[in-house]
C-alpha cells in the first residue's frame, strides 16, 4: 500500500538547485524549511500571511528577513498569496494532490481486497 502524503514529500533536486541558484544560504534554507512545514505540518493548505509566523517557519533571523523574504514569498515563483491571504506553493500542491489520490485508491483497493477476500 501506498505511504500517507504526509509520510514523504517527493523533492527535485536538480531543479531545486537552479531555482535557487545565486541565493543566499539563509534564503535556500528558509526555502527548504518552508517548504517542508508547507507540506509535512500544513498539508499544503497555505501558510497564513503573518510576517512573525512566515519567519518562524523559515527558521531566520530578524536582521535577514527581509532580503529571505522577498525571495521566498515573492507571489510568482515560489510561494504566491491566493485570494484567502495563504501562501501557496503551486508545485508543492500539485504533488501533495497527486500523493493524497494515490493514497486513496490504494486504501480503497486495500478495502475492496479485503472485503473480498472476508466476504464483507
């Protein structure tokens, strides 16, 4: 059977790597750390536009912030503010639908099987 979606994020390096190619390490890493609670924590729901919560996520500092910020949440690229004032994260949330319906088929034949197999 399939793993839960939140079980495991697929990641593309590669691609990763050139999106962010040229970046300053604080703002690949608060990337990746956004990325991650988007995904594990959030279940690609949105991130709630609120600068204290934004920064928490990424794990940085104050006095770098800014400059992160304007590269991770920069609405087009990576992360984009939708019409509820979430961030989204628009690979991201293709991937995680496309987890969560491979997630349900699995479950669903899981149960079909056995029910079949138990005369239920």
């Amino acid at each position: 059977m399939s793993s839960k979606p939140d079980s495991y994020m697929p990641f593309y390096w590669k691609d990763f790597w050139e999106a962010v190619k040229g970046w300053p390490d604080c703002a690949i890493v608060g990337y990746q750390m956004a990325l991650t609670y988007y995904w594990f924590h959030n279940h690609c729901e949105g991130l709630k536009d609120d600068e204290q919560t934004l920064r928490r996520i990424c794990s940085r500092e104050k006095d770098e912030w800014n400059s992160c910020r304007e590269l991770i949440f920069d609405n087009d690229k990576f992360f984009r503010l939708d019409v509820n004032g979430l961030w989204q994260q628009r690979r991201a949330k293709e991937l995680w639908d496309i987890s969560n319906a491979r997630y349900e088929a699995a479950v669903q034949r899981a149960t079909a099987g056995a029910a079949k197999r138990w005369n239920k």
